[in-house]
C-alpha cells in the first residue's frame, strides 16, 4: 500500500481528490488498469470518467477484439 502524505499532497499542489484523478488518467492512458478500475479509483461514474478522459483527450481502449465482440452482439439483439 501506498501512503501519500498531506505534506506531500501539498507538495503537488493536488487535493487527495484531484491525486486520485490524476493517478487513474496516468494508470488507463498507459494501460496499466482497465477502464472499471481507473474510473473506480478516480471514484468517479462511467460517464464522469469517460467525461474526463475526453477533457484530457485520452481515448478510450477499443481494439478489433472488442469490435469483433461489439459487431456480434448487435447480431443478437432483437429488432
């Protein structure tokens, strides 16, 4: 575990908030968390997080396997 103290909290000039944030973009963008865990640790919603991404121009991770899945679900869904 990892303890970020208040003293180095104002150090960067970031609120316990905003470090959250800042570490979950970093983590995602790099891919090193998946998007439920980056949006989790930026305590944030589905939406708020996607919101926040597109703010920091940081796409989303969408490769052709997760197309190929998309495409063949919207095969199954009923008219």
């Amino acid at each position: 575990m990892v303890n970020i103290t208040n003293e180095m909290l104002t150090q960067f000039q970031l609120s316990e908030t905003e470090f959250r944030r800042e570490m979950a973009l970093w983590l995602f963008a790099n891919r090193k968390i998946s998007f439920g865990a980056a949006r989790r640790l930026a305590e944030l919603d589905t939406w708020q997080f996607q919101e926040l991404l597109d703010d920091r121009n940081i796409p989303l991770h969408y490769d052709v396997d997760e197309y190929l899945t998309d495409l063949k679900n919207l095969h199954i869904l009923p008219a």
